[in-house]
C-alpha cells in the first residue's frame, strides 16, 4: 500500500513541487517503510518552504538518527525547537525539548507524531 501511496506522491510532486503537505505524505510514507534517506531528503524539502513546520523537524531528526547521524539528528531538534519558541507551539517545543533530552546515539524506528 505505501509504495502505491508514494507513487501517488510524487506524481502530485509533478502538479504541486511547493507543497509542503504533498512532501510531508511523501516523507511519512517513506518513514513507514524504513526509507530513511529518501524520508530525510522529503523533510528538508518540507522546512525548506516552511521553517515554521515544527513536525517535520521531529520527523527529520528522528530520520537522521535512524540513518546513524545523531548530531544532524539533534541539530534538525534543536532548530525545530526554535521554531516551536517562534511560533508558540508549546507542544511540539515539549515534545523536541524530551527529544534533545534523551539519548544522543543509537537509531530509533519510532516516529515522532
């Protein structure tokens, strides 16, 4: 089912390349299947036209960890918890804040929702 829902993705990537929303699926799809690479590259496109996306950046470092970087990991944490301070979104600043609290190594197959 997710690699029919990607190819959905990426044709409606065709229509919309600036649709964060479209990125978004496309990076939880390929997060559901472990394809961290291809889940990281679809994240840094969803911040690059919404640095304000304060998910994708709890996706991303936990995309980032899965593929053994966990510095980067913490790096995409530490700039989406200046997006949540930015915006006054208190909850994913809780959630990014117990991220960049936990275990600087070692990957992680869990999603951050």
């Amino acid at each position: 089912m997710s690699q029919s829902r990607i190819q959905v993705f990426k044709e409606m990537l065709q229509q919309q390349p600036d649709e964060v929303m479209v990125w978004y699926g496309l990076a939880t799809e390929y997060s559901k299947l472990g394809n961290w690479d291809e889940a990281a590259d679809a994240l840094q496109n969803v911040v690059r036209l919404n640095p304000d996306y304060t998910a994708a950046y709890q996706m991303l470092g936990t995309a980032l960890m899965n593929l053994g970087d966990p510095q980067k990991a913490r790096d995409a944490w530490s700039i989406g918890l200046e997006a949540a301070t930015r915006t006054g979104a208190w909850k994913a600043r809780q959630h990014l804040e117990a991220l960049l609290a936990g275990p600087a190594e070692g990957p992680s197959s869990e999603l951050c929702k």
